[in-house]
C-alpha cells in the first residue's frame, strides 16, 4: 500500500475526523513526495531505528526515511520525512499523523522539533540577494521571505515597524502561482536606486519606482533559495538561530523569537567549544 492509499484509507474510517485527518494527510503527502525528489543523503541509521526506517520504507513504497528518534511518550517513535514528522511504534504497525502537545508547558512538540531539525545554517544564505533594513543599533538578525502582493506579508510589515534594533534582509519571492504580477513589482523594487526606501513606499501607498525592472536583479536565484529551503508560504521568517516560522507573527512573538534566537546562538556557541 502506498502512503497516499493508506491516507485515503484513513480519512474515510471516521466521517467526524475526516477534516482533520485530511489537513494532517495532506502534510504528511508532501513531506513523503519531497523526500522521495530529495538530493541529500539521508544520515546512516543503525540498531533499532534502521529496524524501523526498514519496515516504514517497506510499507510506503517512495518514502525515504531521514531519521528516527525514540520519543519519552507513548513509546512512540518520531520518524523524520524531509521536513517532516510523524510517529509509529516499534513495529511500525501503526502511524500517528499530527503534533504531540505538552499539557504542562503548553507547547507543541512536534512542531519545536521539527523547527530544531529543520534549522538553516544563517550564516550560509547569500544575504546581498535580499533587501537590507537596519533599525536601531541593528545588533539582532531577522530574515524574511515576503511576496509584493501578499496581503500576510502587508501584515507583517506593520508588525515590523514596532520592532527596533534589528537588522532585516528581506528576500523578494513571488509566489506566481497566487499573486502572477508581484514578480514585476519585485524586480521593479530591486532596481530602485534605494531598494528600502522603495519597498516601504510600496506597502505604504501601492506606488512602484519609476522603471522597468530590466536591471540585473536576483528574484529566479531567491525562487531556487526557498525551493532549496522548502518555502513554500509568505511570509516566511528565519531567525539568528536557523529556526523556520511561518507566518505574519505580532510584533510580541517576534519579540519572542529574537531573544530565543540570540539565546540559542549563545547555547549553541558554547556546545561548538566543548
């Protein structure tokens, strides 16, 4: 049976969770396809989890298994998809589409491990391809996926402008697919003599620079970017510490994740000596 028949399967067993079930499947489809295309190599697995890589591969013919963890609940184990997560038990008999949630805490487990190893390397994205802002004493770092015609993306830049000491690189990615003319306006805003200037002239009135779009600009090579990072939403925000979030955060939970980040970065600073 393929991932997608046992996802079909699934959602017709119970008609009060068909909605929810589809959302998950839907998720876990695309994780599943993406590691199939994927060119990494997965990381050698051994004992146990190559056990369980084995029989979850088996089962779903083009699925390619890039980890598995043992989890602290349900004697579950987490199996990584890509970017992707989903659970099983030993056996791999049964499969566990969905996040994980603490009680206590009140976090989303799922979704803090997935961020944990999905991170990007910051210091390897190709920053003079997006369009420098610095606030303030610009000491913090926040990259930013963000489409001309996204109303989220109008969102975020407001939430934005309560944000202070920080430095954002902001990548013009048109989504064609959704918004077909915001390729245009992003190269017509990259050739702008002051590219800032003329982003925040455009979210605050509509009005575009005075030009063609014609000069050497890098939109294609930030498409390749996010394909290569699996953005597939705007906005999208990338923090100091490679965490991915999606979403037109509050200016509060931007806050939020920049300490984390800097928090991170230190913790992760100090391991990198040990």
């Amino acid at each position: 049976m393929t991932f997608r028949s046992f996802v079909q399967m699934f959602a017709r067993r119970s008609a009060r969770a068909a909605l929810a079930a589809m959302a998950a499947a839907a998720i876990a489809v695309s994780a599943f396809q993406a590691s199939a295309q994927s060119t990494d190599k997965p990381v050698a697995l051994t004992g146990e989890a190559a056990a369980i890589k084995k029989l979850v591969e088996q089962k779903f013919p083009g699925a390619q298994v890039r980890g598995v963890t043992k989890t602290p609940y349900f004697g579950l184990y987490e199996v990584q998809f890509d970017d992707r997560l989903l659970y099983t038990d030993a056996k791999a008999k049964y499969v566990v589409l969905g996040a994980v949630y603490d009680t206590e805490s009140k976090i989303n487990l799922t979704e803090e491990r997935q961020r944990k190893l999905n991170r990007v390397d910051v210091s390897t994205l190709p920053l003079d391809m997006a369009i420098k802002k610095v606030k303030g004493t610009g000491e913090r770092k926040l990259v930013v996926f963000s489409d001309a015609d996204c109303p989220f993306c109008h969102k975020l830049e407001e939430e934005l402008k309560k944000i202070d000491n920080v430095t954002i690189y902001t990548y013009l990615f048109p989504i064609d697919s959704l918004h077909p003319d915001a390729a245009r306006k992003s190269r017509m805003i990259w050739c702008a003599p002051d590219r800032v200037k003329a982003w925040d002239a455009y979210y605050a009135t509509g009005a575009l620079p005075d030009n063609t779009g014609d000069c050497e600009n890098p939109v294609a090579k930030v498409a390749e970017l996010g394909a290569r990072y699996r953005v597939s939403a705007t906005p999208t925000l990338v923090f100091a510490d490679g965490s991915i979030v999606p979403g037109a955060l509050p200016a509060q939970k931007i806050e939020t994740e920049l300490v984390n980040a800097a928090a991170e970065v230190k913790k992760l600073a100090a391991a990198a000596k040990k």
